[in-house]
C-alpha cells in the first residue's frame, strides 16, 4: 500500500475515533489528509469502503504478529495461544476499533453491519482452528460450542474489569483466567458428550470464497505457517528469513485480501521463494503452492 493512501486510512481511523464515523464527514477526511476529492475516490468508493479498509490494514497486523508467534513453536502449546490473544487484545484497545464496532452496531449502515458481523466470524474460526491445535481432533465437536463461550467470556471479563477503576487487572491475566476455566470446560463437556452446535456451522455462517474464508484459505493459512516454519530452520541469515517470510506473507495476502489477484506477480513472488529460499524444504513449498493454486482455480469460479 502506497504512503498517501495509507495516509488517508490513518487519518480516517484517528477522526473516527474523535468524531465518530457518522459524524466525520469526507471532507473532514480530504482536510486531514491533504488529499483532493479525485484522489480519494481512486483510493475508496464510499466512506463505508474506507471503513473496511482500517480494520483490514488492522486485522492484517494482528494476523501476521499471531502467525510469527506460530514459528518453530508447537502449535498445542496453550502459552503461545494465550500470547497471540494478548496481541490481538492490544492491538484492539490501543487502536479502540471496539468503539468503532458499537458505534456501526447502531446504525443503520447494513453493509458495515454484515461487515462488522463477518470480522467477528472470521475470528471465531480463527479461534476454533486454534482450539482444534490445541485440544485435538477427537474433541472438534464440542470445540465451537466452547469457542463461542470463551470468545463471549473474555469480552465481558475485559469489559467489566475496565469499568472497574479501582481494580487493575492486566489483559494477559484475563486471557489465562479464561483459559484456565475453559480448559476444565472442554474437558467436561467432551466426557459428557454434550453439543448444542456443530462445528462444521462455522462453513454455512462463512458461505462464500470471497471477503470469507474458503476452505482453500484454511489450508493456504496452514501451508504458508509450514513453509515458514520450514525456511526458518533451513536458513541460517535472519535477513533471508524475514525476505523469505515477506515474500510468503504478501502471496497470501495477495490471495485472501485481494478480489483481483495478480497472477502473474503471484506466479513470479512463487518461483523467487522457490530458487532463493526454498531448496532444502521442498516439500512445504510444493503444499505451498498447490494450495496457492487451488486458491486461484476456486476464485476464478466465484467471479
């Protein structure tokens, strides 16, 4: 993304949170960004479209930041869960995107609605993914049911303690004392097998390839964490890591955020990773690239 359009989003994103989203104007957003009326329609169709592309530039941060955590760790280790909410809780309070998330909650806006309420899905089957890692496979039915309720306990647990001033409470500690009780939780629900919704919901709640995430995004997601678990430990020069991550990461970035992506720069970014990086970890990059494939075949249908 360009430095002016980037511009314009961080100036958007600082008025909303002043004015409010309804209250703040375009023209406030051309004064603060120092950008004319042409320019800002290339960037955006409408302010809604601008709306989105704040919690995307966000939702981008936070994704990338829980996936380095994932490098050359165990995927069922609860600590590395329990630090990739944390940084998905600061990025949340620091950039106050909840604030903009009740405001649009009350208005009459359906498009941010939807929008709104697809963020929120998504991350639930980011969630879920997590709980499956963690708990296994033999647990995966009871597992939304048991997203759901720590997705909802957390939200309440980090919503009271602020209000509660005189008590200070960190967000990590709320992270681990939701963790702690639904650990106990799924243990118990599994020995009785009790179940009130089916995971495989999560597919009808996220139908669509587009703007959702597709099961080829799932195994794009998968691949890409494996390939970049892969180069970490086949190469020694932490630059070639960070390049190789750069390169792996703006590939699916390319796929799951773009409704246009470039193929022949997807195709190019492939064979750079595969003669500069990926030499000694074959394999992973094979999946990679199947799944990148797969991704594009699946996509070209939907337009």
């Amino acid at each position: 993304m360009n430095e002016r359009k980037q511009n314009v989003i961080d100036t958007a994103h600082k008025l909303f949170i002043e004015k409010g989203y309804q209250a703040t104007s375009i023209q406030d957003i051309l004064d603060g960004s120092g950008i004319s009326k042409g320019t800002f329609y290339n960037y955006f169709p409408s302010k809604g479209e601008l709306f989105m592309a704040i919690f995307s530039s966000f939702y981008k941060k936070i994704r990338f930041e829980r996936e380095e955590l994932l490098i050359g760790q165990d995927v069922a280790d609860i600590e590395i869960f329990i630090k990739q909410l944390e940084i998905q809780m600061m990025v949340n309070k620091q950039s106050k995107l909840l604030i903009l998330i009740e405001e649009v909650r009350v208005s009459n806006d359906e498009e941010l609605k939807e929008f709104i309420k697809r963020i929120q899905l998504l991350s639930i089957r980011w969630m879920l993914g997590r709980f499956i890692d963690i708990f296994g496979e033999s647990k995966k039915p009871y597992l939304l049911d048991s997203t759901i309720l720590f997705n909802g306990m957390m939200a309440h647990m980090s919503y009271f303690s602020f209000h509660a001033k005189d008590v200070a409470v960190s967000e990590i500690k709320i992270i681990r004392y939701c963790m702690n009780r639904i650990v106990d939780l799924v243990n118990g629900v599994a020995e009785s097998k009790e179940q009130i919704l089916d995971p495989e919901l999560i597919d009808i709640w996220l139908p669509t390839f587009k703007n959702n995430m597709h099961q080829c995004h799932n195994d794009l997601m998968k691949s890409t964490l494996a390939l970049k678990k892969a180069t970490h430990r086949s190469l020694s020069c932490r630059e070639d890591q960070s390049k190789a991550n750069e390169l792996i990461d703006f590939i699916q970035e390319e796929l799951m955020q773009s409704s246009k992506p470039r193929i022949f720069l997807i195709e190019s970014l492939l064979q750079v990773i595969k003669t500069q990086y990926a030499s000694n970890v074959e394999q992973d990059m094979e999946l990679f690239e199947e799944n990148v494939n797969t991704c594009l075949k699946l996509l070209e249908k939907e337009i």
